[in-house]
C-alpha cells in the first residue's frame, strides 16, 4: 500500500479516530487504526468495540492495500510533521513508512495486517431513513445533558430514541429532571424500537456532523447506524429499559410564569455563586409579576434578585437544584422561558414560549 | 476551654456483669468462643490481672485464665447500653462528639452555672451512669481534647482526672512518649533511633527538623503533642464516620452461598445503625481477610446515598465479586459504609423512585415498631436459616 496526503487532512481524521479507540484498554489490535487506501481514496476505521467509526479522504494511492497501525503514535508523529504532502507506504509485510515529500524524515511504525481487524458492525442500506442534520443536532442538543452518569441506573445513561407517528423523539433523564423533544420527519420513519444510544456516539455526532443535509439513521437490535457527510458512526445500544417517561409528564400545569431567558439565566448565574454547593439549592418566590430568586443564608452570605415576570397565581416558593434550571436555559432558543407548575412539591415544566418541539421537567427539592 | 474525654471501663465486660451479676468480681473474658481462631474483644478488669487483653488470640487468653468466664459477644446489647448512656452525655451539653461505642469527648466550656466546677460536674456524670447502669467510667479534663483523652487513660479504671490550665507540659513529661495517643510502634522505634526518647527532648528540635526526620504530617503531629496541644484529633469538622460489622469464620470459607448470607446478614446490621443515626453514605467497603492474614479492603463511592440494605448488599456483593477469585477461601468478611454523614441533605424530589427507596421505607418501618415494641422481631426471612457460627462478630 502506498499513498500521498495533506498531512492537516489526514491529521484531523486521525485525531477523531483516536478519541473513539478507548485509551484504557490494553494495547491490542484496537488500539489500532485501520487504513485502506483504494481508488483514490482514504477509508479510515477506528472502533473500541461499541463505537465504530468510519470516514473517506481524498488521497493519491499509488499502491493500493490495508493496514493497521498503532493509532496513538501515529497521530502523534503526524502532529509533529511538517506542513505539506506526506507519504505513507507498507513497504514489506509488517512496517509502515511515514515520509514527508520534502524532508529527510523517516519514521516506520510496526503494523498489524488488516485481515486481524475486527468485522465493524453493518446493517443494509434499505433501512437507513433520512433525517435533516440540523434537526437531529438540535435534538441531541436539547436532551444530551439530562443524560444520567450514575452506572447502577444504567438504563438512564443514554438518551431515549423512538418514533412516535411521523415524528421522532428523544428524550433523557437522570430521574430527578427530563428534557423532551420530539421532531417531525418530512419522509416516513420506518418503524423502531425504542433505543438508548449512549452519550459518546451522540457527542460525535454534534462535534463532526456539519448540521447541512441529512443524516442516514438505521436501527438493529443492538446498534444504530448514522452516516453523514461521508462518515459512518454506529454504537452499540444500552439493553435496559428506558423508565416510563410519559407517565411522568404532567399533562396540564394550573400556574405559568413566562420571564425572559437572558434575565433569568444572568439571575441565575449571580446567585449561584453563593448557593450552598452540594445540594445546588436555589430558592423561587412567586407572587403577582415578580420572581425572587434567592440562596440560603450561609455562612458565606446570602444573595438575592428580582426579577419582573408575567405571573398570575398564588404566592409560592419553589425550591429547586439551579442546575436543572440553568442547563435548559442554555440551550433553549427564543426570548422567553415559561415555568409552569401546579403544586410547589411537584414536578415542573420549563419550556420556550415559542417552541412546542421540546420542554423539561424537573422535580423540585425540600423547602426546608 | 474545658473539655471531658469520657472512657467507658471495660465496657463489654462491665455490661456483662451488670447483666449477670453473679459474674461480678470474677474475670469475664468476652469474644470469641473458646477453641475457635477469634480473638478477645473486652475483658474485666479482673481477666486483666492475669495478663489477658484485647485482641489476643482466645486461646491465648485461655492459657492465661483457664478459670476465665468465656462469653460471646452481644453486640446489640452493648449498642443499645451505649446509646442510653450517650444520651445522658448529651444532657450535659449540646457539644458532644462519640468516638466509638464506649468513648465520648465533651465539651464542657461554660457550663458552670449549671453544674459547678468541672470536676463535681465529672462526679455528677459519673455518679449518673453508676446509678443507672451500674457502670463505671473514666474521666479526663483538660483544655483541650488531646490532653483530656490521655487523663481519662490516666486513673483507669473509675478514674477523674483534671490537668489544669498550664499543667499540660508537666503532665505529658509524666507520661512519657509510650503513653502518648498517636504515637505508633513504628514512629515509637523511630524515635528511640534517633535518640529523642522523651517529650521534653523532642521539643528541643525545631519543627522543620522533625518534619524532615518522620515526614510531613507525623512531624507536625509531634511537635504539638509534646508541648499538650491538639492536633485535631476530634475537631467537630470531623462529621464524617465509618459504620461496619464483619465477621471472622470459625472454618475458612470459600462457599459462595454461605459468603453471600452472612454477607446479607451484615449489610442489615450495618443499615439498622445507619437508619438508627439517620445517616447517610454514598461509599461502601468490603473488607476480606485471606487465610494468609492478608487483608484488603474494597471500596466504591456512588453518586447517590446508598437506601437500603438490600442495596448496600448488592453493592458490596458486586465488589466483592469483582475483586475476589471465585471459590478462593477467606477467613473473614465485613462490610461497611464510609463517610457517613448525619447532617441532613434537602431531599432532591424523584421522578422514577428506585426500587431501593422502598425497601428503605419498610427497613425505617421495621425500626419504628420495635423502638415501641422491643419484644417484637422482625426479620428477613432469609436470614432466619440456620446461621452459620460466627465468634466475635
């Protein structure tokens, strides 16, 4: 095998395909990355065997043929090379030669003959659906956050994914807060089961997708394929069920207090500062046209703001973690956030006024 | 400052005679069963004469005493004695800190008005807890913890002790390095390498120079207890405890089902004490024993608070697995929970409860009806099978 890149283009694929090979596991034929040069073009496959990931450069080949190399040196001698055009070549069996055209540089990684590679998970292209990127970013953008760490709710460590009629739905929790989102499709959505996708594939995603065109997406049992602009990612789902969500939605909230979004979000980011930090509680008087927020008085001090909001209801006070709060608000889009709820004890619903695509919840705290 | 260190008198044993008092005045030995691998965990003051002590293999102590009482360990019993007798501690001020299950540190700052001098409120204390319970404890006051911890060593057994302001250099050149709280064996044969073998030698030597000789923390340690100032050995920031049980088989075990009983049967008395402080932890360890001697222990801290015991079973089942070779023998297990806290946390609402938050409820409930009725039992019915014997858990 032999072929001529860029070294920046080659540079910035390799980088990705380093981040999927897990760096924790032992050295093996994973930590290898995969190279197959053919008709001019570059494949680069890289997984750590529940991510795979695969993309196609431009390049010269001279000499067609694959090989594997030990993905953490190869980029790191790739970052350290000259700008301008690099050739790669498998001389005999066993070493890979990496020479930039210029330069008297000569660096032979030991390779793995690419038959020992693993087989990557595939499905066929007729179950693939088209979904426009941007869309789907948005989608993963709006939930990826409420996605839950703790390893004994696995279930929980992903985001949901289904289909509900002609839309698609995702949706994320940690079992205290929810956020949801759900999407029309503009071509039919075959049928699915609901999925959990962990969150590294979805992070992918967000970072390499270009958010133009659409994104192929196609379900198994136990992966989901995504192709977009000339990468292909799939990751092996999170077996578990996903907690009844729905049952947790309220279907309707008495009061509704609508605030502007940069207000609150600054409102939010002052008081914090003196907000005791282990239970992030963050403290929300209610009463006619007007939103306190406020911390508990410690030891530090105490911090107050208020805020003028269309609100019509009962004086309440609403005890909540800020960070359910500010993690919406941050992603949300428009110039007013509506927070409704029913009781001060019950679940609550943040959503954009402008928006019915998606919304959260998120259970309070104590008062006291 | 005026601080008491309270020291309960051979509290295993004394709680025994208190129990049985035809016992009284004879040399009770408490721990494992008499021909078994346990060790002695409380001896009275009687046993002591003829050289038992605790911790000493059992068939040691009875070669020793071969007229000894031998009797098992019934540590509910102690607990529920131990709780009673705190509760008479905090009467006597709101800041209070229990070290172990016979020990307290107090302190006593400003309460003259109430009860006198520090040493007739020592008195009343202890007259206190004899007339309730029959007990005996030791006293030792001084301005701060550290000082007040070695005069409750003192006068045991039944002692009251008070270094007075200013008298805390005299006393501890009294008492020599050996009888110095926190000095270990090593530290100990340290100190006699390097010649500095009483306390009054040691503070000749400029902190620096002792900090580079034992190292950072043991140097500055020294430095101040020489001169009778605390270190910090119970300062209130202190919040955090561990709570644990464990138990050492009478034959080594390497039978998963016997394993994972007794470790089910841990884990409830481990949580019946955290729901009885109100605690809570999100840390829990597993301690093994090989038949080698060789310990370890396991650790894994959770994002959240561990409910039930049930949860912290499965837990430490999971850890226990994870790091031990199936089927392998081992001479003890134990569980625990670190970091425990008793300040309460705001409860963060749920949308999807766990599983363990129920059972948590019904382990709480449990509690509730047999604080009102003692005589009542309630337990898990797989802990009913016939338990295998276990000495000195």
């Amino acid at each position: 095998m032999k072929f001529t890149c860029e070294k920046n283009a080659l540079l910035k694929e390799i980088a990705i395909a380093q981040e999927i090979i897990s760096s924790k596991s032992t050295i093996s034929i994973l930590s290898n990355v995969l190279l197959e040069a053919n008709e001019g073009t570059l494949t680069i496959r890289a997984t750590d065997m529940k991510v795979a990931f695969e993309t196609k450069i431009p390049v010269e080949v001279s000499v067609p043929g694959s090989t594997t190399v030990f993905c953490d040196k190869f980029l790191g001698i790739l970052r350290t090379m000259p700008e301008g055009d690099i050739e790669f070549e498998e001389k005999e069996q066993g070493t890979f030669l990496i020479k930039p055209v210029f330069k008297k540089i000569d660096f032979r990684l030991k390779t793995i003959s690419s038959d020992k590679y693993p087989e990557l998970p595939s499905i066929a292209e007729n179950f693939y659906f088209s979904f426009p990127q941007k869309q789907f970013k948005e989608m993963i953008t709006q939930t990826i956050f409420s996605v839950s760490e703790d390893e004994t709710r696995y279930y929980m460590n992903g985001v949901c994914m289904e289909k509900n009629e002609d839309q698609l739905v995702m949706v994320a929790t940690d079992g205290r807060r929810l956020s949801y989102i759900s999407k029309p499709s503009s071509e039919p959505i075959p049928d699915f089961h609901q999925v959990i996708i962990p969150p590294k594939a979805l992070n992918l995603i967000q970072r390499l997708a270009s958010g133009e065109g659409s994104i192929s997406i196609a379900v198994s049992d136990k992966n989901v394929f995504l192709m977009f602009d000339n990468q292909k990612l799939s990751t092996a789902l999170i077996e578990g069920q996903f907690p009844n969500y729905q049952r947790v939605i309220p279907a309707e909230q008495k009061y509704k207090l609508k605030v502007g979004i940069p207000e609150l979000l600054e409102a939010i980011k002052r008081v914090s500062l003196l907000v005791e930090q282990k239970s992030k509680r963050i403290y929300l008087e209610l009463s006619e046209g007007r939103l306190v927020l406020s911390s508990e008085e410690s030891e530090l001090g105490v911090a107050k703001e208020e805020l003028i909001c269309d609100y019509e209801g009962p004086e309440n006070v609403i005890a909540l973690n800020y960070v359910y709060l500010l993690e919406p608000l941050r992603v949300m889009e428009g110039s007013s956030v509506l927070i409704e709820y029913t009781e001060p004890n019950r679940a609550l619903t943040i959503r954009p006024v402008e928006s019915t695509e998606y919304f959260h919840i998120v259970m309070p705290m104590q008062l006291d | 400052m005026t601080y008491f260190h309270v020291d309960l008198d051979a509290f295993f044993a004394s709680v025994e005679q208190q129990d049985h008092p035809d016992l009284r005045g004879k040399p009770v030995i408490v721990g494992a069963k008499p021909g078994t691998r346990g060790v002695v965990s409380a001896c009275s003051y009687e046993a002591r004469v003829y050289g038992v002590r605790s911790a000493m293999p059992i068939a040691e102590a009875v070669r020793r005493c071969p007229e000894g009482i031998f009797l098992p360990v019934r540590m509910k019993r102690y607990r529920e004695v131990s709780r009673q007798i705190m509760e008479i501690f905090s009467s006597f001020t709101p800041s209070w800190i229990p070290i172990s299950i016979d020990e307290a540190t107090l302190d006593m700052t400003g309460t003259d008005t109430l009860f006198g001098s520090p040493e007739a409120a020592a008195t009343t204390l202890k007259k206190r807890v004899k007339d309730t319970f029959g007990l005996t404890l030791s006293i030792g006051i001084a301005e701060n913890r550290y000082v007040a911890k070695l005069a409750s060593e003192y006068r045991k057994p039944d002692g009251l002790y008070r270094v007075l302001p200013g008298e805390e250099v005299p006393f501890i050149d009294t008492l020599g390095l050996k009888k110095l709280w926190g000095i270990g064996v090593k530290t100990l044969n340290r100190l006699t390498e390097l010649g500095w073998n009483t306390p009054a030698k040691i503070r000749d030597i400029p902190l620096r120079v002792i900090q580079v000789r034992l190292g950072k923390a043991t140097g500055e340690f020294l430095y101040r207890i020489v001169r009778g100032i605390d270190p910090g050995i119970y300062t209130t920031e202190v919040k955090s405890h561990s709570l644990s049980q464990e138990t050492t088989f009478p034959i080594d075990v390497g039978d998963p089902k016997i394993l994972k009983q007794t470790l089910l049967d841990l884990s409830h008395q481990v949580m019946v004490r955290l729901h009885q402080e109100s605690g809570r932890s999100r840390t829990v360890a597993i301690k093994v024993r090989y038949p080698n001697f060789k310990t370890r222990t396991f650790r894994r801290t959770l994002p959240h608070s561990i409910l039930s015991a049930e949860e912290l079973f499965h837990l430490g089942w999971e850890l226990f697995q994870h790091n031990h070779p199936l089927g392998s023998e081992i001479r003890l297990i134990g569980i625990g929970l670190e970091q425990v806290e008793t300040q309460e946390e705001p409860l963060q609402g749920e949308l999807f409860p766990r599983e363990y938050e129920k059972q948590r409820s019904v382990e709480k409930a449990i509690l509730e009806l047999q604080k009102k009725h003692p005589s009542l039992c309630l337990k898990k019915a797989s802990l009913l099978f016939p338990r295998i014997n276990s000495p000195g858990s």
